[in-house]
C-alpha cells in the first residue's frame, strides 16, 4: 500500500474567526476540547495512515497541539491557504509519501470512512492528481446551507462535477439551483463539498507555484486554483451514514456542532 501522511493545516489569523483552531468545544460527556485537538483525533481516527501532522505558523496553536501529542511542523507565514501550507509541510519533512490528505483544521466532525474512502478513490484512479469527498445532501442540511446564505453567511461550499466526477465548479453559493423544496430526510441534487483533499505530491507541488486566479480570490476556495489551470480533481461520494457532518466556519457553528457531538455521543 502507497504510504499516506494526513496534514491538519491550521492558522490562527483567520480573516472570519481568527483564533478558530483554539476554540473550545464541548462533547458529549462536558469534556471541552479544541478544535484543532479534535480535528486531530479525527485524523489520527482513520485506518491505514502512516502519519498526521499538524502544519501551522502559530506558537500558540503549535504549542496546544504538542501538548496533546501531535507532531507539529512549522510553515511560513506567507501560506494562502491550506494547500499551500501542506506543499510546505511535506517539503520541510522530507517523507517519501505517495498520498498527501489535507483535513482542513476546521472540520472536527469529518468521519474516518471519507477519509478512507478519499485515498481508496485516489489509488482507484492513477489518471488522477487530486480529489475531494463530496456528500449528497438531504433536504435538512440544504436547506441549513440556504438559510445560512439568506442571512448573510458563507456557510458550507457545494460542489458540481461532471459524468466522469471530475469537478465542474465549487462555491459558497448553494449549486446547483433546485427551485424545489425538500422534506427533511428526501435526498436532493445539491452535494456539499467536505473540506479534505488527497493530492500526489507532483500535483502538491505544482500548486505551490502556480500564483491565485481571478474565481479562487473571488470565491476564497483554494481548490479553484487546479481548476482554473486545467487540472482535474476527482469527487469521490462519500455516504453519511448517519453522521451529520459541518465545518466550523463562523462564531455561530460553535453551537450547532457541540449540538452535533453531543447527539453523537461524541466525547
């Protein structure tokens, strides 16, 4: 089996919520722990990793994340984004990996199986540098991501891709557009785009090169950089099964995902 590092990039100048990776969120059993400690237990969760790594420029976040165990590697400060932090991270440990995961520092609630299910699509497909999970939404969570847009939030991106599942486009709008409602449980067209990315180091490194294009600095999205140079990136469908799944991007995702964990019996 092709070696596989995971790289939790995490930052603490964040433009929206800086400081995110330090907040505390609090499972199911009272314990609070960080984000960035649960994003970590959710990598070192997954089967058949050779390694997980925490990529930041901060003193504090790397000092929370060796307390609890993680190995950490220093990066810049001129990092975009977290593509970008994980090409330096790789290139700082020097490792002979064959799949590089990036799990964004942010999603503490991505189970193990998209993960596994990401590298296993990847290997399944030697044509291709990079992919993505991608998880078809039930009319609950679209409606979540359309709420969130109505009041003004940038909540989850969605993603669109084509017959062969290679990426169309990603934004934070709600894409496709339905025009329909949806009961809770019905499934519907719209796939929320999971913020982790398996990557071949070539491709890793070629995107470390390349400068920003005009969709990726309109929409914030790092991936829009391979697609803006023609690059493919294969959306790998992943099944929620039973797991609710969100991303921590604003003070007010704070709630909703302690809410989450503590349905899940989450510690």
């Amino acid at each position: 089996m092709m070696p596989v590092l995971i790289v939790i990039p995490a930052r603490y100048a964040s433009t929206r919520y800086p400081g995110k990776p330090l907040v505390s969120l609090t499972g199911a059993t009272g314990v609070a722990k960080s984000l960035i400690r649960r994003s970590w237990d959710a990598a070192m969760a997954v089967d058949g990793v050779d390694d997980v790594v925490v990529a930041t420029d901060d003193g504090r976040i790397a000092d929370a994340a060796r307390g609890f165990g993680a190995k950490v590697v220093m990066t810049s400060t001129t990092c975009a984004n977290g593509t970008e932090r994980c090409a330096e991270a790789v290139d700082s440990l020097g490792g002979d990996y064959d799949i590089v995961v990036n799990l964004q520092g942010d999603a503490p609630l991505t189970p193990a199986w998209f993960i596994s299910d990401l590298v296993a699509g990847l290997r399944a497909h030697p044509q291709a540098d990079v992919a993505t999970p991608v998880l078809r939404t039930e009319g609950q969570m679209l409606n979540a991501l359309l709420q969130d847009r109505r009041e003004g939030r940038v909540g989850g991106t969605t993603a669109v891709f084509g017959a062969d599942h290679n990426a169309l486009y990603f934004s934070k709008e709600v894409i496709p557009f339905t025009g329909r409602s949806y009961g809770p449980a019905d499934p519907t067209p719209v796939f929320h785009h999971v913020g982790v990315y398996a990557y071949r180091p070539a491709a890793l490194r070629a995107y470390a090169r390349w400068q920003q294009g005009p969709l990726e600095q309109l929409e914030g999205l790092e991936q829009l950089r391979f697609l803006e140079r023609g690059v493919p990136m294969l959306c790998v469908e992943v099944a929620a099964k039973g797991r609710e799944f969100w991303e921590l991007n604003n003070p007010e995702d704070v709630l909703k995902i302690e809410t989450m964990l503590q349905q899940m019996g989450q510690p």
